[in-house]
C-alpha cells in the first residue's frame, strides 16, 4: 500500500477532492491521511517527519496533494522527499492572464466564513426541522421536498444538499398506512407539487437497507418492499412527480442528479 497526503494551511478540502477524484482513476490501494491548518513551522516540520515515515514504511515516496498559500510553509512541505503536486499552481496563472486579474491568495477564502455561509447554516437547520415530515406547515419555505417510501435516502440527500449547497431540502415518507390506501398526495404536499422529486429503489436494496433495520418484519419483507416501490412509482407517474432510481447511486450522485434535474440554486461558494 501506497500513502498520499492532503496537506494545506487551510482546511485541506479542496486538496482531498482534487487529490481524491485523481487517485480513484487508478486501481490502487491508497493509505489517506489528511493534514489541515498546517499553519506553522512547527506543524510544518511534523508534517515532513509524517512524510519520511511513511516513506521509510512504505518503500515507496508518498503523494503529497497540497494547497498552501503561505509559500514558506509549501516549501517546506514540498521539499520533504515524498511526490508534490499542487492543483492550484497549474491554474492560477492562465486563468490570471485571461481574465487580466492578478491572484490574491488568502487563507480559508475557499471554506471560510463567506457571504453563502449562513445560507447553509439556514439550510441544514431547515433540513434537520423538517425531517420525515415533521413539520408541514414549513413547506412553503423548501426549495425542495423529497418524498418515497421509508429508507430510500430521503434523510442524508436532504443534509446533504443543505451542508454542500445551502439548499433547503424538506422530506416526506410514504407511508402503507395512509398514503397507499387512495394512491394520492397529501394535500399539503399538493399545494408544494412543483418542489416535490420522488426517490426510489430496487426492490432487492429496499429489502436488505430494512432488513439492517427489523430484520423478519413485515416492514423489511421483500412482498411489503415489492408493494410500496411498485405503487409509490404509480404515484410518482400520476400526480407527475420527478423521480429517479437511487439504487446505484451515492448520496453525492443522488445529490447531482436532483440538482441537474431540478436547476436549483447552489450556494456553495
């Protein structure tokens, strides 16, 4: 096994995506370790006898992906004797001269404290107050409600586009007990039709995600799980709700698919 290092003065999230979506190209088993606030000597030169450590371990220099602004801190880092590589670097100078500005390093700019920040901490407050349908009477208030039957990934996509977003995600479960019964929508969910996106799931996934849950229950049978997908799509069909089949999907791409299906608002930056 291999080591690779996401270092920076900062929180290290954009060396971790940059240096994650690089590697998860390549079949090879990788050791992560991630080193944020790197923002001294001293914490320096810890990072640099992690890195011979784990030369000495490995046999083999470890990848170092690193985004500093304070350039003595990088070069000392870069210097340590594992493989550097900088993706800001790559692109900071083109992108200086086509757009005839110079660059202005800062530290935390990226994952600071900015002007969307509270809209996420708006978003994720929203999405924890208006799970599973806990409060109807904020719906007007969504950006978008998700609905489908329990366990389909309603709960982390909601978090998940608020935290990364700042999208105000309500969700609703579909329920055998009510909702099934006259194949409709609540009527506070009628008046929001037009935020609603459906999500569903292979009947086999359901089966073993409730299984997990209350294994033997009827809740988690694969009749009970068969039943519900197969009429919550009938709902979704006829009061044309948007769906998607989250099956093969991470919450991340659950998360993209909505947001390219939906042309909502991001507040990431």
């Amino acid at each position: 096994m291999r080591t690779a290092f996401y270092v920076s003065d900062g929180t290290a999230l954009t060396a971790e995506a940059f240096g994650h979506a690089l590697l998860s190209m390549f079949p090879v088993e990788f050791q992560h370790t991630t080193l944020p606030f790197i923002d001294s000597e001293a914490k320096a030169d810890k990072v640099c006898r992690q890195i011979n450590q784990a030369f000495e371990k490995d046999g083999e220099p470890p990848l170092i992906f690193h985004t500093f602004v304070n350039e003595t801190l990088k070069q000392k880092v870069v210097n340590c004797g594992g493989i550097s590589y900088d993706f800001l670097d790559q692109f900071v100078g083109s992108v200086a001269q086509q757009i005839g500005v110079q660059a202005e390093p800062k530290t935390h700019r990226t994952h600071g404290v900015h002007k969307n920040y509270n809209f996420r901490v708006d978003a994720i407050n929203y999405a924890l107050d208006n799970d599973d349908g806990k409060k109807l009477n904020q719906l007007d208030q969504a950006d978008i409600i998700l609905v489908g039957v329990s366990r389909t990934g309603k709960t982390p996509t909601s978090l998940y586009l608020a935290l990364q977003y700042g999208i105000k995600a309500a969700n609703y479960p579909i329920t055998d007990d009510d909702d099934f019964e006259h194949l409709d929508l609540p009527k506070e969910l009628k008046l929001q039709r037009h935020k609603l996106f459906g999500l569903t799931l292979d009947p086999q996934r359901l089966h073993e995600i409730r299984s997990q849950r209350r294994q033997g229950s009827q809740y988690a049978s694969m009749q009970q799980c068969q039943f519900e997908l197969r009429e919550v799509e009938k709902l979704y069909r006829k009061e044309a709700v948007p769906f998607i089949n989250s099956t093969h999907f991470s919450v991340e791409e659950i998360a993209a698919k909505i947001l390219a299906k939906t042309n909502l608002q991001r507040r990431r930056y």
